[in-house]
C-alpha cells in the first residue's frame, strides 16, 4: 500500500504563483513515476505533469512553460511550481504514484483545491 499527502492549495490571483507538495509513504517500487493532475467541475481528471523516478517529465500541453514538477527521491517527495496561473487552472489537484513492475499500480492522494481567482 502507498499514502500519499498533497500540501500547497490555496486561493491565488490571476497571474500568480503557487507550489504544490506531495508526500509519499508506504511500499514505493525503485521503478516508479510521481505525477499531478487535476479535476474540474463537470470535466474529466487529466494529467498536469509526471516525472519518472530517473527524471524524465511529461507536462500536458496546457501548462507546458507554466508549471515545473521536480522530485526528492531520498524523501519521497513530489512537486509542482505553477506560475502564470489562470482562471482555468481552479481544480482540485491530485498526486498520484504508479509503481511499476509486472502490472503497473496507481495510488491516488486525497487531493488539494486551488482556486485562481481574483
């Protein structure tokens, strides 16, 4: 089983920043990929940014020049510095872990509201 704890959501302005934490706990495969996505009202959840655990990152094309996901790997940690933010990016973030081994397996986080508003 793996935990994992989002930290870092808020309300922001229109052309602010905000950067989100999340820990992780629990049985963490040596080969796995820490990402973020996100949720809004009415919208399916889609992907913000991965980072494998030797550094490779995937970033949507919606927050590509915006948002930077870097990784602790010693404390299990994952991150996302958002800048630029935008009415459109108010949702709830959620991290997620996928171990990889035989059969890929995702864990989820409770997830974190940010609101970008004026």
């Amino acid at each position: 089983q793996v935990y994992l704890v989002e930290f870092g959501g808020g309300l922001v302005q229109p052309g602010g920043s905000l950067t989100l934490s999340c820990a992780a706990s629990g049985s963490i495969f040596s080969t796995n990929v820490l990402g973020w996505y996100r949720q809004s009202p009415g919208k399916e959840r889609e992907l913000v940014a991965t980072m494998t655990n030797d550094g490779i990152t995937n970033y949507s094309d919606s927050v590509k020049g915006r948002v930077t996901i870097s990784r602790d790997n010693a404390k299990n940690r994952v991150y996302l510095q958002m800048n630029g933010l935008k009415p459109e990016d108010t949702a709830v973030y959620y991290c997620k872990l996928r171990n990889i081994f035989t059969v890929p397996v995702d864990y989820w986080g409770q997830g974190t509201q940010v609101t970008v508003s004026s």
